[in-house]
C-alpha cells in the first residue's frame, strides 16, 4: 500500500526533554510537510522540503528542527525550546511544491503530550 | 496575502437532510482551493479541490463545491447527509509554492 506512515501515534515527554517523531512515504514524493493541529484550530505549517537535503521554515518553526536526508523521510524533532509542545502533528507529502494545485496526502498524526 | 474564513464552526443536520458548509476566501491571485475532511484522530483526507476549471467541483462521497470569484465563495454542499459524514471539514487555500493556509474548521454533526 502506497501512503504515509507516522510513529508513534501517541508520545509522552517531560519537559525539557527533546523527541523526534517519524514520517515515512513510499509515494516517491519530492515535497513533505510538518503541521502542528491545535483544538478549534487549523493546521499550521511548521516546515517542508521540496527535495532531500533541503528544508525552509514554516509559519511557525520556532523550536523545532527537521532533515532530509533520504527521499522517503522527513523526521521532526521538537526540541525543549519549544513553549507549548502538546499538539497533535501532522505530516504531508506532495508530488511536488509547485504548482499550486498539487495534493498534499496526509499521515495519520502523532499526538504529542508534554506531561 | 491569502486568507481562509470558515463561516460556522458547529453545524448540526438531520440524516439525508441536506449540508451546507460555508467558506470565505481572500487572495491575491486565482487561488487552488480545497476541502479536506478529518474523522477524530486521523488524518486529513481530500474531499476536492478547485484549480481554475470548472467553478462547480464534484468530489468524494457525494460532495460538491462552487467556487464563486464574485463572492470569494467556496460552499461545500451535499444533498443527503449521512451518519458517516460527522468530522470535522477544512477549506483551504493554497498560496504560492503549494503552501497550504487552512480555515479553523467546522465540526459537522449528523443526527438519526
């Protein structure tokens, strides 16, 4: 099954401590994507790349830190400079940044809980 | 600057009444627009998307959009809501480098 794979689906942290979330896709996709998703809230994009060992920031990156080393993954880790980590995480591919109309496919979230 | 306005954030129909979602945009340009469905968590799924076509787009699961330039209007529509269709629903607008701006969202409620 072509798709994108996320792990954990759920994640405990305490503070201070950093964690690393997975995103995996054999779509053979050149764009990925990080969302963070707050209750009542739209997705925010945090970063994206359009090609391996490339990345820019989202509207919202502060805290957070990516690479891309391989095609097929694009790990987020957020780190403890992050204020207000407990989220729940989306990650996105698409086939590429442009043009516009290209589809984003989207993982199944990682829930993040800052305990 | 590209913008999303979801116009309700709670709707609540009746089984195989009709649903109306509402979604205002703001762009600078001819926009690429979405609607994205997400059942409770889960990830988002893509119901359509309008890409300077056809301004009336058919989608998934009986789902339909008009996009209106006039009203910078993007209503989802469905004629005969079912008890599967509760989730929650995005608009979305994509800016440039597919950079997607979603709206807040509208929580559907469908009731026997």
């Amino acid at each position: 099954d072509g798709g994108i794979t996320q792990s954990p689906k759920y994640l405990f942290r305490k503070e201070g401590q950093n964690v690393t979330l997975s995103c995996e896709q054999n779509l053979n996709h050149d764009a990925m994507y990080w969302y963070r998703q707050d209750p009542g809230q739209g997705l925010r994009l945090i970063y994206y790349s359009q090609i391996v060992n490339d990345f820019q920031k989202g509207d919202i990156a502060e805290g957070y830190s990516v690479s891309r080393e391989k095609k097929e993954s694009f790990p987020l880790t957020v780190t403890s400079a992050q204020k207000n980590p407990t989220a729940f995480y989306l990650c996105a591919s698409s086939a590429s940044i442009a043009p516009a109309g290209n589809e984003q496919f989207f993982g199944p979230g990682t829930r993040l809980t800052v305990l | 600057a590209q913008s999303v306005t979801q116009l309700d954030s709670h709707v609540s129909v009746s089984e195989g009444t009709p649903v109306l979602l509402r979604c205002n945009y703001s762009s600078s340009y001819s926009p690429s627009l979405f609607w994205y469905v997400q059942h409770p968590n889960k990830g988002l799924q893509l119901l359509l998307k309008y890409t300077s076509a056809a301004t009336l787009v058919k989608g998934i699961n009986g789902f339909e959009a008009e996009f209106k330039k006039s009203e910078t209007s993007f209503h989802l529509t469905k004629p005969s809501a079912h008890m599967s269709d509760a989730a929650e629903y995005f608009c979305v607008v994509s800016s440039g480098y597919n950079k997607l701006i979603f709206g807040a969202g509208t929580r559907l409620a469908v009731h026997p």
